[in-house]
C-alpha cells in the first residue's frame, strides 16, 4: 500500500509540474515551452521591463505640451492600468530645457503634465489618482546645452506613488 501511494504522489507531481507550463508559438509556427508563473503570484506589469507600463518618460517637441502620437499608446497603457487600479495614484512630474525664463518653464512644464493628465481622465482615471507638478528646467535630466541634452529635458515623468 505504501508504495502505490509512492507511485500516486509522484505522478500527481509530475501532473501539477505539467500543468505549470504551457506552450507558446512562435513565429513559423514551432512552438516552444514557457514556463508558467507560480500559483497566487502574478507578475506586476509595473515591474515587467517588457510591459509598455515601464516607459515613465513622455518626451515632447520645442515649445511645446503637445503629445506625441509615439507616447499615446503608453499613456493608454497606463490609463488602462489606473483604472483597473482605483488605489493607484501617480505624479505628473512636467520639465523643460533651459531656454526661456524660469517663469516660462514652470508654466510650460505644467503644460505638458497636464496635457498627459487630460490624456488619463479621458481615458476614465480618476483626477483624484493624479496630481500635477511642475519643475520647469530645474530638474535637467542631462546638463548639456546642445539638441542632444534638450530634447531629454522636455519631458513629463509618470511616478508611481510607492514606487
């Protein structure tokens, strides 16, 4: 008796080892083995580096808030995310290079994070998950004075809060 329970527990685990992985195809066809999550643990799409969820940066055209239609998939994203997870809140943080005054930049910062907010809130996110700020230039993300560093300081930044 002992052994056929043996022999019942090993197969019962060689099944429960067969049913935590599936098959995936690939392009041509062929498929190939993908290992399946454990059981009760998902992977956070905001921790996934190939979740669209993990591009936090909107970077924007001289002088302007308007959005790129290169980030308004990413947007969708996280509004799809947001609204799935009513306790999630986020930061728009808006920036801009250094040209123009202090002044200028503040408010063209603001500009472009709420460009992004309105994207979110017509999407269905809660205003009462976003909170707008503005940093204007001073928060470069690169301290050139060239194209090169500009362009990486006209930006908005998607913050998860606890993150």
């Amino acid at each position: 008796m002992q052994r056929f329970l043996k022999y019942v527990f090993v197969l019962g685990l060689i099944m429960s080892v067969a049913a935590c992985t599936t098959a995936a195809k690939k392009e041509g066809g062929e498929e190939a083995p993908v290992a399946a999550e454990e059981p009760g643990k998902m992977l956070d799409p905001l921790s996934d580096p190939s979740s669209p969820l993990a591009t936090r940066v909107i970077y924007f055209d001289f002088d302007s808030s308007v959005i790129k239609d290169e980030f308004k998939d990413v947007i969708t994203a996280h509004a799809d995310y947001l609204v799935g997870h009513p306790e999630a809140a986020i930061i728009l943080e808006g920036h801009a290079d250094e040209r123009g005054s202090r002044e200028y930049n503040i408010a063209l910062g603001e500009r472009r994070a709420k460009a992004v907010e309105q994207l979110l809130t017509v999407q269905g996110v809660s205003a009462k998950q976003i909170q707008v700020i503005s940093f204007g230039e001073e928060r470069p993300v690169a301290l050139g004075h060239d194209e090169s560093a500009w362009s990486l300081n006209r930006r908005v930044e998607i913050l998860y809060s606890g993150q």
